[in-house]
C-alpha cells in the first residue's frame, strides 16, 4: 500500500502507529488493518458485536521534536500506565526489539480469501490452519530527521527514551499490575472507569505552529461546510477545498412514468 510504519504498539483494547502515508491512502490502509484485527482477533476471543469503541483518528505531527516525542509514547505504552515496570516486559505487540536491532520481522498472515476458495476441503473448518498461513515481512521505516544516523546510533537514542520513560514512571507508579497478571485478564475484561481523553488537533513542540494549524484546520472545515452545503441544495459548480471529498447526493426521485 506504500505505507511506512515507523513504529507500533498494541495493546489489550486499541492500538498506536506512527505512520506516513505519501500516497494519501492512510484511510484505506487503517481500514484494512483495523478491519482484519477485528475479524481474526474477534473470532479468537470470541467478541460479539463492534469490536473497537471508537473509529481511529490520525492526528499529523508537525516537527521533528514532536516526532521524537511520539516515538515515546508509543514505547511507553504498558509502563506509563503502571501494567508493567519495562518496556521490554509489555507482553503485547511492540516495535522496541526492531528499533533497537534494527532488523526486520517476520510474521504469519492468514489468508481467509484462500480458505474461502477451498472451502470443501477438510483443513477449511480450522481458520487458522498452517495451510492458510503466508509469511510477511515488515521493516519499520526510520524517522526522517535520523536518517543520517548510523543504525547503532538509532538504538541508543531509543535505549535513552525507553530510560527516560521508565524513570518517570517509577516516580508516578509504586505497584504494578505485571506481566503475568496481564496475561491473565479475560479478553472480555472491560475497566470499570474506561478513560476518555479528547484526541489533540495535532502534535508540535511550539505552541505557535499548534495554533497556525488549528486555525487553518478550522477555516477548511468552514470552507467544506459551506461547499457541501451548496453542493447537497443542487449547486454542483460549488468549489471544495483541496483535498476534499464531495458528500454523497441521492438523485432525484421523480414520478413513474404512464402507461
């Protein structure tokens, strides 16, 4: 999809990518992402009805500073919440082993549509029957701003993040919950008090470029607002902003005709 992932981090109920999408097809690529979690992790466990809470939101990161920063707070996922001491011991899908070895990783993708196609033969009642199983290989794009640094180099500026993340939560977290206690919780587990932080325009170091996009970000949402108002009354030489996609329009419904 010509995607690069920079890094990832899963956890129990959601999930953080840092990602580029130079062909504008972040949507498309989440959907397929998302979409597939839902369906195989959702049979596993056995889930009924809608898997994730909330749809994803991609917010854009607007300097090299913030960048690094949300490197960070992918890592520090597990361990800022107090689950667990070190980053390394987060028993979910983590990037940290592949931004430190700098080396590519190899995971098994089970292709339904295959099974689909040979659905009479016996090995399609397992979904996950080594027969549907192909091998991918996925090597994490490296952050822009470090792409002149040596491999070695990378690794100890992701080592000093992961320090700096648990010595702050050392100072936040006396107990925590524990690898083993984590992996104990039933997938059907649900917090008692879920928290529901409201998700930033965007991310950037100065306060000054956060309010320039904010600005810009609602002078668009006006433009389109007003475009789509025109657009949906019939007035289809309405112009949108760049970028836009054009609401959907039901065409006229008109009388049947006599026979």
């Amino acid at each position: 999809m010509g995607v690069e992932v920079f890094a990832f981090s899963f956890q129990s109920n959601h999930l953080h990518l840092l990602v580029r999408a130079p062909r504008g097809n972040l949507s498309k690529f989440m959907q397929y992402v998302m979409g597939n979690v839902a369906r195989k992790v959702g049979w596993l466990v056995r889930w009924r009805g809608t898997f994730w809470e909330r749809r994803y939101s991609a917010e854009p990161v607007l300097d090299d500073e913030a960048l690094v920063e949300r490197l960070r707070y992918v890592l520090a996922q597990g361990v800022k919440d107090g689950l667990v001491r070190r980053c390394r011991d987060w028993p979910g899908l983590s990037c940290l082993r592949m931004l430190v070895r700098g080396s590519r990783r190899t995971f098994l993708w089970f292709g339904w549509s295959n099974r689909w196609k040979a659905r009479n033969d016996q090995a399609s009642t397992d979904r996950f029957h080594p027969r549907w199983a192909e091998r991918e290989t996925l090597e994490l794009a490296v952050l822009p701003h470090w792409a002149g640094l040596s491999r070695k180099h990378r690794a100890r500026c992701v080592l000093e993040l992961v320090r700096k993340t648990e010595r702050e939560a050392e100072g936040t977290h006396e107990r925590v919950l524990g690898r083993a206690a984590v992996l104990s919780q039933h997938p059907h587990h649900r917090p008692s008090r879920p928290k529901r932080s409201p998700r930033p325009y965007c991310h950037a170091t100065h306060a000054t470029v956060r309010r320039a996009f904010i600005e810009h970000y609602r002078a668009y949402v006006a433009s389109f607002r007003a475009a789509s108002a025109r657009w949906r009354r019939g007035e289809f030489g309405a112009e949108f902003p760049l970028g836009a996609i054009k609401p959907f329009v039901w065409p006229a419904v008109y009388p049947p005709l006599a026979g």
